[in-house]
C-alpha cells in the first residue's frame, strides 16, 4: 500500500506541474477507442465518429467527418456496431 500511495503522490505531483499533457502519451499507448466507431451522448443528442484520441487536456477527439474533429469533456461513449 505504501508503494502505491508514493506512486500516486509521484503522479500528482507531476499532473500539478505538467497538467494532463505528461500522461497523455501513455494514454494514446492504451487507447481502445482510437481510431474506432464511436456515439458519445453528450446530454440528449447522439453524435456519431472516429474517436481520434484525446487533446492536450485529456478531451475526446471525435472526427465526425474527414475536415471536423469536436472535443467532448463529458458524455456516455459507446462503441458504435453499425
């Protein structure tokens, strides 16, 4: 438990310093999502498109057509089958 903890307050200490953009090359490594079909509801609409991996502050990146990415902080993602 203790090498956990130091590990997580090493973590923290550098997301304060270096915010999300020192994670985020680890993250793209084990990104299931990228470069499939996706639906991210977002609130009460559905929006359909390639997940394209995440921003410099950890967004979604949604390409929804070949010249437009959106970025979503928040929404129900699902894999889209169709």
């Amino acid at each position: 438990a203790a090498w956990l903890l130091d590990e997580l307050l090493e973590a923290l200490d550098c997301f304060e310093s270096n915010a999300f953009e020192a994670f985020r090359s680890n993250w793209q490594d084990m990104d299931l999502l990228l470069g499939r079909n996706i639906l991210v509801e977002p609130g009460d609409k559905e929006i359909s498109g390639r997940a394209r991996g995440v921003d410099q502050n950890g967004g979604l990146l949604l390409e929804t057509s070949p010249s437009v990415v959106q970025v979503f902080h928040s929404g129900e993602v699902r894999v889209h089958h169709g």
